[in-house]
C-alpha cells in the first residue's frame, strides 16, 4: 500500500485497536489460475512481539486448498468518506476520499488441531455474541462437531504491517475543521465515525 509519510500510522498499539475494531477484514491468497479474496471476521492476538491473526473459512469455499504456507495479505478498511471541495478554501482544488485502512502481510498455516480450532471459534464467540458462546457450550457435542467439521481455521503470522490514516494532513486547520464538521452533520452511515479519526490525527 502506498503510504505517505505524512499519512503514515506509527504506533503498534493503535493499528491493533484499529483492527480490533474494525474486525472484519478481506483475506486475499492466491490459487493456480487467480487472486482470490474472503470477506470474514479476523481476530488478532493483541502481542506487538509476535503478532498472529486467526480466522476461519467455510469448507466449501476453495480458498483453503491452496493457502497452505502462503504470504497471504488482510485488508482491514473502515471508516471512509467522500469529502467535497466545498470544504476548502482556495477555488482551485479538487476532490478527495479520506480513510483508515491497515494491511497486514502474513504467512499462513491450516489448523488441524481440534484444541487451536476450538480455541478461536470460542474467541470469536466470545469476541461478537457472549450469550451465544454459553448457549454453545451447552449444546451436543455432535452438532458442535458437525459444525467445527464445517469450517477451514487458519493462524497467520505477521511479516509486515501497514497502517494508512488519509485524513486531510494537507489542509489548513481550517479547512480540517470545516470537514470534520460537515462529516458529523452527514445523514451518511460511517461519515461521524471518519469525523472521529479525522479529530484524532488530523490536527495540526
């Protein structure tokens, strides 16, 4: 990802917060003939030191049969808007779009395991429904094995991050402002929420 000095996010603690957050990523591999991606729920060990992602797939879906050993790219991107010229002061400008997004490079591995598979589907519970993670506990064994016999778990151990914050750096204070105003007025879903990062990184 091209990443500008100026646009560049440093500490380690907040792509994780950021991905964290924003957990829902794009998992991209490649297969013999193509590029291929899945749009799924990635959770992060939270360990600057050694830092792995987990994920899981459905067994139907091919991308698992050749992922095995792969550097395999995680785009995590939210929030993100349009912004208008009208925001800015000078009559000779153009438009933009401002945005958060973090990739992650990876070497990825298959969990065979059954203790590691469980391990993540139970983060992953824990992670977006608790009610349903003690609901689960308390069904069959058959139909929890059914399910977990469904599904294709991946650990990815991370080789490069980037971290990508496009918010205005190069506008005046002013004209951060006038956006960051006109973003929290929007009727647009996610438009406040790039108005938060914007008050958080973009002033000067």
């Amino acid at each position: 990802m091209y990443v500008p000095k100026s646009n560049r996010l440093e500490e380690t603690a907040e792509i994780l917060a950021f991905i964290d957050r924003f957990s829902f990523g794009i998992l991209i591999s490649r297969d013999s003939s193509r590029i291929i991606g899945t749009h799924i729920p990635i959770l992060s060990n939270n360990d600057p030191d050694q830092l792995k992602l987990h994920t899981h797939i459905a067994i139907a879906n091919s991308q698992w049969k050749e992922i095995e050993g792969q550097e395999v790219l995680v785009i995590f991107t939210e929030p993100h808007a349009y912004i208008s010229t009208v925001n800015y002061l000078k009559e000779e400008t153009v438009p933009t779009w401002n945005y958060v997004a973090v990739h992650i490079y990876g070497n990825v591995s298959i969990l065979h395991d059954a203790n590691q598979i469980s391990e993540v589907m139970n983060r992953t519970m824990i992670k977006y429904e608790r009610e349903y993670y003690e609901k689960w506990l308390k069904l069959s064994d058959d139909f929890k094995s059914k399910m977990l016999n469904g599904i294709v778990t991946f650990e990815i151990d991370v080789t490069d991050i980037q971290g990508k914050a496009k918010l205005s750096q190069n506008k005046t204070q002013e004209e951060i402002d006038t956006i960051i105003g006109s973003l929290k007025e929007s009727q647009v879903p996610g438009d406040s929420l790039l108005a938060e990062y914007m008050s958080r990184y973009s002033k000067k």
